[in-house]
C-alpha cells in the first residue's frame, strides 16, 4: 500500500510540473487503492476529493458515475450502508 501511495505520489508530482495541476484520476486511484487496503475512511475521504475536483466536460458524467460507484463501494465498507445506497444510486443515474 504504502509502496502505491508514494508511487501515485510522484506521478501527481509529475503531472502538477507539466500541466499546473493534478489530474482528477490521482484522487480517484488514492481512494481505490485505500479501499483495497482495508481503509476505508481513506478512501471516503480521496473519492470526495476527487467528485468535489471534478470540472466540466464532455467526460465529466462519466468520470463522476466512475467516483461515485468507488465512493459507495467505500462507504459501505466504512460501514455507512445509507450513504453508500445514495452514492451508488447516483452513479447509476449518471450513466
């Protein structure tokens, strides 16, 4: 996990020198792979971050349905089912 992170890390780091600022996607993978690590508030947290960094587009209904189905999957796993049948009803709305 910890080996992921630094490594998401340093591709943000990467991608804030050439574009001025973090791609969306980086929050999103932060919060997958801290789901995939038993950490679930983590990973809450890193989807919020990445829905509340979401701009506009062409691509943005698309990149929300995608971090609104990890946030559920997360609030679940944190124990928030309320939340997480919310989350995932947005998602599916979003499609």
């Amino acid at each position: 996990v910890e080996a992921a992170t630094a490594e998401l890390d340093a591709i943000a780091e990467r991608a804030v020198a050439v574009a001025g600022s973090a791609a969306i996607s980086l929050e999103h993978a932060r919060g997958i792979v801290a789901r995939l690590a038993h950490r679930p508030h983590d990973a809450v947290a890193a989807q919020r971050a990445a829905l509340n960094g979401l701009g506009d587009g062409p691509r943005v209904p698309w990149a929300r349905a995608r971090v609104l189905t990890e946030l559920g999957l997360a609030q679940l796993a944190a124990g928030d089912t309320d939340a997480a049948v919310e989350s995932l009803t947005n998602a599916l709305a979003a499609w």
